[in-house]
C-alpha cells in the first residue's frame, strides 16, 4: 500500500507537516522498515530532517527501540547520531530511556522507562558516536540508567567507557547518587 502511494509521480513525501514532521520521520518512529527502504530509495528524502523540537528520525527509532530503522539510518552517510534535539537529548539519550518533557521527569515517569539495550548498542558500536552526551542538566547516561534501575544497560554503559563525574558541580548528579535515589539495592 505505502509502495503505490509513493509511486505517485505527484506524492512529495518530504513534505513538512505541521509539527514539523516528515512522513519519514514518523515511519522511522513507528518502526515500519519496507516504508523507510522505500522512502530511502526514492532518494528525494532527507533521512536526517529536524522537527520543530530538533528531533531527527533516528532519535525517533531510537526512543521506540526500532533497532532495524537504527541500524538502517546509521548506514546512511547523511544521519547524524549525535544529533540533539532543543533539550540537548541525543539519540543515545532517547535509547536509554523516555525523555516527555520537562514535566515528565519525575519519578514514576522513569520508573516505567524501558531503556532499548539493543539500540544502545548499535549506537556505540558505530564510530563516531559520543558515549557520554551531556544529556539533561548535565547528566549522564549513566546516571539516568543507574536511576531507573536499568542493570544491563549500566553494565554496557561502563563497558563501553562511560565515566563516572567527579567534578563538584556534578556530585549531585551522580550515578551512586541516581542508584540510591532510584531505591536500588546496593
């Protein structure tokens, strides 16, 4: 169906919808792989556009866990991985757990977090990626995961060289801190 759609010689499927949005972006989002192939291959789409929020595809696929769009968008040479949307949030960010809004963060809002360890993954094994984005107010991945209790993903994220900050201003974003504060056994 999205196939004879796009067939249409009148169809422009980079076309800004109101917020923002292109249809890519939203087939990226809902993990549909066959239509981000199509749109790709028409080759009038840009796989890296940013909405209104500064939000590109893969921090969408990123966020939802649609590892295949992910690792598709990555073999693209004009998708930025470390592309941050107006908040400062990466794709890495997005993957690690939910990000709603200012007023979303609170407790019971990342108590659900999912976190996509494997779209984490493929985020950090492709070069170039930046492991420790400064993320919301300056935290870091690491802290976020250890907050919400997400084990696996901690475990990655020290594989994979996160650090630890140490600096003052940091103490009280500090991922013991995070892990105590998320109720976590020690």
């Amino acid at each position: 169906m999205v196939e004879l759609f796009l067939e249409q010689e009148d169809i422009e499927p980079d076309t800004i919808m109101e917020d923002g949005r292109t249809v890519f972006s939203f087939a990226a989002e809902l993990g549909n792989e066959d239509a981000v192939k199509l749109l790709l291959k028409r080759g009038d789409v840009n796989p890296d556009s940013v909405d209104r929020g500064g939000r590109t595809p893969i921090s969408f696929a990123a966020g939802e866990g649609r590892e295949s769009v992910v690792k598709l968008l990555l073999q693209q040479g004009d998708v930025d991985p470390n592309s941050s949307d107006n908040n400062g949030r990466t794709p890495l960010l997005f993957a690690v757990g939910p990000f709603l809004g200012p007023k979303a963060h609170t407790r019971s809002t990342f108590s659900s977090a999912v976190g996509h360890e494997g779209v984490v993954k493929l985020l950090l094994e492709r070069g170039g990626v930046d492991p420790n984005p400064p993320g919301i107010s300056g935290r870091t991945l690491l802290s976020f995961a250890a907050e919400w209790g997400r084990e696996a993903l901690v475990k990655l994220l020290l594989q994979r060289g996160m650090f630890i900050p140490i600096h003052p201003i940091m103490m009280a974003k500090h991922p013991y801190r995070s892990l105590l504060r998320g109720g976590r056994k020690v």
